[in-house]
C-alpha cells in the first residue's frame, strides 16, 4: 500500500469524524486511546521535583473524565505532557511508544475540555507540538499518531515512512484500517 492509501484512509476517517459531535468524537477517541493507557499507568518514574500528580493518578484522571467525573484535567494534562516529554527524549523505542500514548492522551484531554490546559514549563509555547499536525483535523491527528502507536512504532510521517525501511508503514495502515472500523461500526 502506498501513502495515498494512508492519506486516503485518513481522509474517510475525518470525513466520518466531522459528521459527528463533540461528545461523539471524544467517546470514539478515548475508545481508540484506552487501551494504551495501562502502559502509561505502570511508569512509576519521578519526572520532575514537585509533580502535582503521579503518572498513574494521572491514567485514573483520564479514565474519570472519561465517564464525566470530576477531575482537574490541568494536573493530569501537565503530568502527561511531561511523560510525553520525559519519554520522548529516550533512546528506547518502548520508551517512545509510552511518550506517544501520553500525548495523545493529552490532546484528548484537550479535545475533552476544549480549551488549552496546563502543560509542563519546558513545553509552554509549544504545546500545539503535542500530536503530529499533518492530518486534517484535531481527531485524525490523534488517529494518525495512535495508528503508529498501536502498531508499536515510533511516529513517522506515512510519505517519510515509504522510503525509510526501518519503518513498516503496512503495519501502520493495517492498523489504521482497524481504527477505520471501530470508528464507523
């Protein structure tokens, strides 16, 4: 399959996500996203001085803003950027697929609250960064970096990866074709 058939993928996607409403598109994502969020929740590692929540508070946040509880989704939005942050700077592919996991969340949470929310100081300005900004909408962002995601691989551009064979761009088709149908269905 070639990147068009990515690129294309994607524009179904969105064209689907766009005829659904704000609650619908989040329920769909967080969906899409939940299953990733055990392995962010095992990172027990201190990233900063004086964190506001843990890494595993900060799932369960996720998790409670997802069935409508209360929750401050700036402390769980700043803890995930900088897992996403923290994690992403690591040599590790596993690593990379935990800082990838966060920021989606992350850009859910945004998605979910609708507003810009706190983020970590070392990422203030640059927050828009948080998810990959090549498909059209802020819903097919998100899919776009989980199709990678999902399929265990640090993010690639789909026309990047086409020439780059340590990417392997049919599994992350496949798995976007995967999300194509639990959006849809």
């Amino acid at each position: 399959m070639t990147d068009t058939t990515y690129s294309e993928l994607l524009g179904t996607i969105d064209e689907f996500a766009g005829r659904l409403d704000l609650h619908e598109q989040v329920a769909c994502l967080y969906g899409l996203i939940a299953p990733l969020l055990d392995r962010v929740e095992q990172e027990d590692e201190e990233l900063s001085d004086e964190p506001v929540l843990s890494t595993a508070d900060a799932v369960r946040g996720i998790h409670k803003a997802a069935a409508g509880e209360p929750t401050d989704v700036d402390a769980v939005h700043e803890q995930l950027t900088e897992v996403g942050l923290c994690y992403s700077e690591d040599q590790d592919p596993e690593r990379h697929i935990v800082s990838q996991s966060a920021y989606a969340s992350a850009a859910w949470l945004r998605l979910l609250a609708g507003r810009k929310l706190r983020t970590t100081r070392y990422l203030e300005g640059d927050e828009e960064d948080l998810i990959p900004p090549f498909a059209p909408s802020t819903f097919t962002q998100i899919v776009d970096l989980l199709a990678w995601t999902r399929s265990g691989q640090v993010y690639c551009h789909w026309e990047d990866a086409t020439t780059a064979p340590e990417y392997d761009l049919p599994a992350a088709i496949r798995e976007l074709q995967v999300m194509h149908l639990e959006i849809t269905t």
